[in-house]
C-alpha cells in the first residue's frame, strides 16, 4: 500500500493521485528533516502527517512551481501551532501545581455539593460548549479574541458563553439535588 491508498486518493485528472505521490515523494524526507530540527521526533511526524494532509485537502491552491515553499509554510504555522499547544500545557501544569486549596474545602455542605458537582456537569455539555468555557476560564481569553479564533464576531462569543454557562448552571442544579 502507498501513501496515495493510504490518504484515499482517487486517480482525478490533474492534481490526483500521481501528482500527490510526487510531491510527497519529492518533499517527505526533506520536510521531515526540517520538522525534527525545531520539534521532538513524534511531534515532527505529526507536523510532517498534517503537512500533507492539508497539501491533499488544498491540493488546487497549491501554487505551480512553489510546491516546496508552500509545503514548508504550512509545516511552519503547524509547528508553531504546536509550540503553542505545548506551551499552553506547560502553563496550565503550572496553575494546576501552584493552585491553592480550593475555597469551599472548609465550606459548608451545600457550597461543597455546588463545587463537587461542577466537573461533571462539565464533563456532560456538549463539547462546543465546553470548549468556549475553558477558553475563558482556564485559558483566560477574552471573546474578542475567542472570536477570532473561530472565525466568529465577540458579540456572538459573548451570546453563546452566556447560554453556555446557563446549560452549566441547570446542569449543576441538577446534579447538586435543586
């Protein structure tokens, strides 16, 4: 099996399944190479495995004669992508670390069956949800700039947060007995 069966590649006129395997065949050790000299050797792969994943999937934007250069800008944001990824954890590893002991330890019952409930009720939203919770609260992002991130206005951030934390608080409610 070759790597054009691998990522499904059809035998389309143009840009198909022989101009895929020649590019990949031209590129892969050489972006490979690039990868490894900035990030570990699994994280390398990944970026290398992405790289082509998006020269498949943007196949026609590919500029004629830039192929490599292109290849290497996409391999580039990638990386950074992961730098930052990286980054992110090591930060949050750290405010887990340093964390005091949370207030409602010495609480009375009802705080503590409020805050005991909360991991769950979040572990049971839909994942979109979630997502827009942790980026304000752990990641500590305003909605400007979680709209940026998805492509969408602050106003429209600041809408589904409110409803978001809404489904949480019913949620807690329920779990926590009112």
């Amino acid at each position: 099996m070759d790597i054009a069966e691998v990522m499904g590649v059809d035998a389309a006129e143009g840009r198909g399944r022989d101009w895929f395997i020649n590019l990949y065949d031209a590129n892969y050790r050489m972006l490979l190479a690039y990868a490894r000299r900035r990030v570990d050797g699994q994280t390398a792969d990944e970026v290398v495995s992405e790289t082509f994943l998006v020269a498949w999937r943007r196949r026609n934007e590919v500029p004629e004669g830039y192929e490599r250069a292109w290849l290497y800008g996409v391999a580039r944001n990638t990386i950074l992508t992961a730098v930052r990824s990286a980054r992110r954890l090591v930060r949050l590893r750290g405010k887990i670390r340093s964390a005091t002991p949370p207030a409602w330890a010495d609480s009375p019952p009802e705080v503590t069956d409020r805050a005991s409930a909360l991991l769950p009720a979040l572990r049971s939203l839909r994942e979109a949800d979630r997502e827009l919770l942790m980026l304000v609260a752990w990641e500590e992002m305003s909605h400007a700039e979680i709209g940026e991130a998805m492509g969408i206005s602050a106003n429209a951030v600041a809408i589904r947060v409110h409803r978001a934390r809404k489904r949480l608080e019913d949620r807690m409610n329920t779990l926590s007995g009112r």
